[in-house]
C-alpha cells in the first residue's frame, strides 16, 4: 500500500468518525425539537461587492445605492418608452404599460428605496408622471376618436368607435341615433354597420360635436401642460435626459390645439369676456358682484342671452342687457383663503353655437363659519344594512354648490360626496362591522381648510344594533408539530364578514390568529408545543380540541366560536435508534465497499485513463425533479399562501425547462441566465422568462414579497408554455 493508500484511508476514518458524531447530533436535535421552524433572512454576502449576485447568495439590504439607480433608470425609461408611444399615437398602449401591475410594483420598490436614501421626492414625482401620463394619454385618445367621427373616417364597425359616438351627452336629446338608422335604411332594410359606413350630421349636429370636441381639446391641452411641467421637474431633480419625451409631448398637444381651432372656427362662434370686481372683498354670506361683457366678433355684443357663468366652483345663472352686460353675485365657498384671482367663465349650453370663454377677476376672501344640517334614515340599522344620509351645507337661505363634505360614524368614514346646485346632497352607504353597536352619532363634515367656508359639522343620532356571527373551523396535521387551521365568519342573513380577526387555540392554550379575507374565510398553520404532545418509545397520537373565537370587540359583530378535533402524530425514540443505527450501517458499509474497490483497483493494470473532471452544474442543480413536478409544487405553495415559495419553485421549473431547450448550461445568475436565453429565445418565451425572473429576485432578494395575484398570474402563464413546450417535443 501506497503512502497516497495511507492518507486516503486515515482520511476516510476520520470522515466515518465525524459523520457518526454528526449523525448522533442530529438525531438529538430530532428528538428533542421534532419541528423546530427555522424563519430566517437570506445570507448576507461578507465581501461587500456591488456587482450583481443570485439573490440566493447575497441577501439583506447591501448597498442600496445601485439598486436605487437600477430601479429609478428601469422608471424612467418606462415613461419614456410612454411618451414615444404617444408621439405615434399608441395611446392604449401607454395606458397598457402605465397601468399594468408590474410597474406598480417598480414604482413601490424605487420608493421603498428612495426613501432610505432621502430621495422620496424624486420618487413622488415619478408617481405623478405615471399619473399625469396616462391622464394625457387617455384625453387625447378620447379626443381623436371623437374627431374621426366627426370627419368622417371613423370605422363604426368597431366598437370603441360606436361607443365613442354613443357616450356623446347629446344623444338623447338629438337625432343622432336618428342620423344612424338614416344611414342603415339607406342601404336596405337588414343593413348592418360596415367599414365604409359614414355618418351625416346636420348643422346643428356637428355644432354640438364641435362643442364636444372642444372641451375634450381643452382636457388634453391642461393635462399635456402638466405633464410636460412634471417632467422638467423631474429633469431638474435628476440625472436624466427627458428633452425627447417633452418635446414630443408638446407636438401632440399643439397638434390637438390646432386641429381644434380649424373644428372651432367653423362650427362655433368664438366669444370673447370680459369681467372686473370694483369691490373684491366678500364672502359666502357677503357676495363678490361681478360685473363683466360678452362680445363677438367685430366688438358686437351678445345680447338679450340667457347665460351659465361658472366663478370658481360655482356656477350662476344670468341674463346679458341689450350691451352684452352682466352682473353676477359670487358667493365663494371653496376657493382657497389666499386665492386673488378667481376664474370667471361663460358656460354655453350643448346646443348653442358659441364657444367657452374664461377671464380672470380680483378677489378678497373672507371666511364664514357655515351651517350643516344633516338626517339619515332608517334610525336604526345592522351590518351591511343601507343608510341614507341626506344634508345640506349653507347659511340661512343660500346654499353652497359643488361643496365637498364626509359622513362619519363612530370615527370611521362612510362615504364622500358633493351638494348639489342647492346646497344639498344625498348618499347610500352600508354599515361597516367596525362601526360599535348602540347610541352612535352620524356626522356630516365639511374637512378642508383655509377655504371660504370654514370646517363645520353637522351631527344626528343613529341607533345600531348588534348581528350575529356564526363560526366554522377545520384543522388538519401537515407535518410534525404543524397544523393547517381553516374556516369561515358570517353574520346573520348578510354572508361572510372580511377584515376580521379570529384567535386559534389548542386545549386552552393559544396558537395565534388568522384575518378573514372575502366572503369571511380564513385559512393558517399553528405550530403546536411540545407539552401539548405525547411522547413515548413509540409513535405517539394526541388528540387536540382546536378551538377558533371571534370576540367582535369595537363592532357590532356579536362574538362566536366552534371547535373541531385534530389528531397530531409524532414518531418515538425508537424510531430516532433505528435511523441512528441505520446511518452507522450506511457508513461503515460505505467505507467496507470502498475498501473493497480500493483492493479490487490496485490489481488492474496500471495503464487507466486519467480521471475526467464532472462539468459544472447549472446555479439551478439538479435534484430530480421535472418542470411539471416544480410547476405542482409552486401550485401547492400558492394554495398554503406563500406566494414567494411559489414563485421560487416555478422559476426553477421553467430554468430548468429552458436550459434543456436551449443546450444553456453554464452556471449563471438569474439576470445572466436571461440574457443569455433571450439571444436565441423566440419572444413569447423571452418576454415570460423576464417576468418569471423579476418575480423571483423580489420573491428572494426584496423586503416585500410578491403579491398573490402576481404568482397565479406568473403560473398560470407557465402552465400554458408547459404544455406547448411539452406538446412541441413530443
């Protein structure tokens, strides 16, 4: 024997020794804690490097500069990828990209983020942008749909064109409708709407389009205006270069104005105003007189006119003197207390040919203290029952228009809603379970601040009765000392109750507490102690009488409970002496058979070939299981849920599916893996792997874990590539 012989047999002895000595641990850690759960953060990477690692490898908060880059350039791009979309037109694919999940989730992340390094701001604005974009997005859209109908090339065999039509405020009171069967008699009796198809207008038709178009035009041109504000703010607050996405914002708006002037000067008829106050100081109960005229082309006055004037929030009736004249009595009611100005504007009605028109006027504020009247009906209500709150906001004989006021009950808000022309409003709401049975007090509140009407309330009594609940609970073992504990809450006559908060326990002793989600269920594993358990040289069985209460403390739920039995199974020692005696069987038995092949290998010839490396394995590894069987797994763990598990398990599978398709199989992280795949990858399957990867780094990597709707979403996905990649083999 070999001095090399030697080494390697003192080596393998003192393998066995340790792997006995560790087998020994093991099997006491096993008896004395059968179930311990481990919870734990991922492993934080001692090096400190920056370079992008597997989220399996490097967790914690790391350097969080990079990662705020990443986020805020990934943002910033997708809002200019919007704005390119816009300059072509693609309006429904910038509200697609705004409004989709995925982005949600970016914009969470970068303000998680931004907000541990001072730049909550920047992530506001980001906020905002994607607010202001779609805004602008979805004016223009409706504004050029509109304007193919009115010029004729609108196909009215697509339906976001019919309906465009059909949405118009005139339809009821003109002939449109009319217009449209005129067109289907024209072409036969059982004619259907078919590209080619037009629609005539009359005269006074295209006026009220006009008008339609017009006030939309004015939408676009607001919100356009703002978003290019934001994103020179954003510009200014960043890095970024935004000249691009402005510029071609700017084009879209001014080619809507444009297009507007031609459609308003020949259809309508352009007025001008003006207005002045000779005494600007006032308030509700002292009204601002505003004195103004209304003129046409050629300095002609509208004269004899019954008129709509709109001053700040409020809107006003009048009629114009044979110069065009008029006199409005202005009572401010939410105008800001440091407003100067106040925009006075000429409000036509849908019919009329003339065009909005809106001028400046100086005023004063000064704030009153108004009344708030308010009842509800019926005096007495139950959970979920409908309350009608009616109000009135006002002082003395005049109400307050356009007035925003809150009905609360018992600290929780209930609904929000504005007066109408007389000062009165009226709102449905149903009762909440949060909301304490009892004498309650329903309150009408006027909340904003530094207004011309001052905070106010009005209150009423309301008398809330107490409802019944009704209980279930199932609890089953999954595994050692874990039980799954499910049910459901429902109060009497009104189905399943969510939000609220439902205590387990075992024999008298408290396991934790499940929230019911929709339709009142909830669903939870416990992890039950060792004195609740029995134990013995053999498996022991415990019966528990799982028990789950609903106290319904601060609503008016009445309390409830219900029990069921779970029995709980452990293995005794003898079991754990088996393994011990099992794995010193394997050992000694491993090292016999290596002893046996190291004698049988010394008498071969010594002319072998060399010993070939093993290649390296893929960062996925290689444990046996298929794709299918990850994909069912990841099912398993979204149904217990744990969305995270889920999306870890389904990412696996589908690495594990594309490397095989592939040929990849160089060790990678994930964002490696994915720009590798995506070279030769057809899109459909690129496009799945990204999200599938973005899924699994926050699952991994992130403070936050996935939501669930994004984990069905992504399995739900892979089930369909599953089965067109498995069909495609075959």
């Amino acid at each position: 024997m070999t001095s090399g012989d030697n080494v390697v047999n003192r080596t393998i002895a003192v393998l066995l020794l340790a792997g006995t000595v560790i087998l020994l641990a093991g099997v006491s850690v096993g008896f004395l804690a059968t179930d311990a759960s481990i919870a734990g953060d991922p492993g934080t990477s001692a090096s400190g490097s920056t370079e992008q690692r597997d989220p399996a490898e490097v967790g914690g908060e790391g350097s969080l500069s990079p990662v705020e880059r990443q986020l805020a350039q990934q943002a910033a791009g997708r809002l200019r990828s919007g704005s390119i979309n816009i300059s072509s037109g693609d309006y429904d694919q910038v509200k697609r990209s705004l409004e989709d999940s995925q982005y949600g989730d970016l914009l969470d992340r970068y303000a998680e983020v931004a907000s541990q390094t001072g730049n909550k701001n920047r992530a506001e604005l980001l906020r905002s942008l994607r607010e202001n974009q779609r805004d602008y997005a979805t004016a223009a859209d409706a504004y050029w749909q509109l304007y193919r109908v009115y010029n004729d090339t609108a196909n009215l065999s697509t339906e976001d064109n019919r309906t465009t039509l059909t949405n118009l405020r005139f339809v009821n009171e003109s002939n449109v409708n009319a217009s449209i069967n005129r067109s289907l008699r024209s072409a036969g009796p059982n004619a259907t709407i078919t590209p080619g198809d037009v629609i005539s207008f009359n005269d006074s038709e295209y006026q009220r389009l006009a008008r339609a178009l017009d006030n939309r035009s004015r939408r676009a041109d607001e919100t356009g205006t703002d978003l290019v504000r934001n994103y020179r703010r954003l510009a200014e607050n960043s890095a970024t270069n935004y000249s691009a996405a402005i510029e071609s914002v700017r084009e879209d708006r001014e080619n809507i104005v444009e297009t507007q002037q031609v459609v308003r000067e020949t259809w309508l008829t352009v007025v001008s105003i003006a207005a002045r106050t000779d005494d600007p100081q006032g308030s509700f109960i002292d009204p601002i007189r505003v004195d103004g005229r209304l003129t046409l082309q050629n300095d002609t006055a509208l004269a004899s006119e019954r008129i709509r004037m709109r001053i700040g929030a409020q809107t006003y009736r009048a009629q114009t003197d044979m110069n065009g004249e008029f006199t409005v009595p202005y009572r401010p009611a939410t105008i800001p207390l440091n407003a100067t100005n106040a925009t006075a504007r000429f409000v036509p009605n849908s019919s009329s040919a003339y065009t909005t028109v809106e001028t400046n006027v100086s005023i004063n504020v000064t704030q009153i203290q108004p009344t708030v009247d308010v009842d509800v009906k019926p005096s007495e209500v139950r959970f979920n029952e409908t309350l009608t709150v009616n109000g009135w906001v006002g002082h003395e004989d005049a109400g307050a228009a356009n007035v925003s006021a809150a009905v609360v009950a018992d600290g929780e808000f209930l609904a929000v809603n504005r007066t109408d022309s007389n000062g009165t409003l009226q709102t449905n709401v149903s009762l909440p379970a949060a909301i304490d049975s009892g004498s309650q007090q329903v309150r009408l509140a006027l909340l904003a601040r530094d207004r011309a009407l001052a905070p106010a309330n009005g209150t009423t009594a309301l008398q809330v009765a107490e409802t019944p609940t009704e209980l279930t609970v199932a609890a089953t073992q999954t595994e050692g000392r874990t039980l799954r504990v499910s049910g459901q809450l429902e109060a009497d006559t009104q189905g399943g109750v969510a939000g609220q908060v439902v205590e387990i326990t075992a024999n008298g002793t408290t396991l934790g507490t499940a929230t019911t989600g929709p339709d009142g269920q909830f669903r939870t594993t416990v992890v039950v102690p060792d004195e609740l358990l029995a134990s013995g040289l053999g498996d022991a069985a415990t019966t528990l009488n799982v028990q789950a209460a609903y106290q319904g403390s601060e609503t008016n739920l009445g309390s409830s409970s219900a029990s069921a039995t779970a029995l709980v199974t452990q293995a005794g020692i003898l079991l754990w002496i088996g393994a011990l005696v099992a794995g010193v069987l394997v050992l000694v038995g491993g090292y016999l058979g290596y002893r046996w092949w190291r004698r049988r290998s010394q008498n071969r010839d010594a002319d072998r070939s060399p010993t070939i490396d093993e290649p390296m394995v893929s960062v996925t590894g290689d444990d046996g299981r298929t794709p299918d069987s990850l994909f069912g797994m990841a099912r398993e763990q979204l149904a217990a849920d744990r969305p995270d598990a889920a999306v870890e398990l389904a990412y696996t599978g589908l690495r594990r599916d594309l490397e095989r398709r592939s040929g990849i199989e160089e060790p990678a992280t994930h964002w490696e893996f994915y720009r590798r795949y995506r070279r030769d990858g057809d899109e459909g399957s690129v496009e799945t792997l990204r999200r599938a990867t973005e899924l699994y780094e926050r699952a991994v990597f992130a403070s936050r874990s996935v939501s669930s709707d994004s984990a069905a979403e992504i399995l739900d996905t892979l089930d369909g590539i599953g089965s067109t990649g498995r069909s495609a083999d075959d």
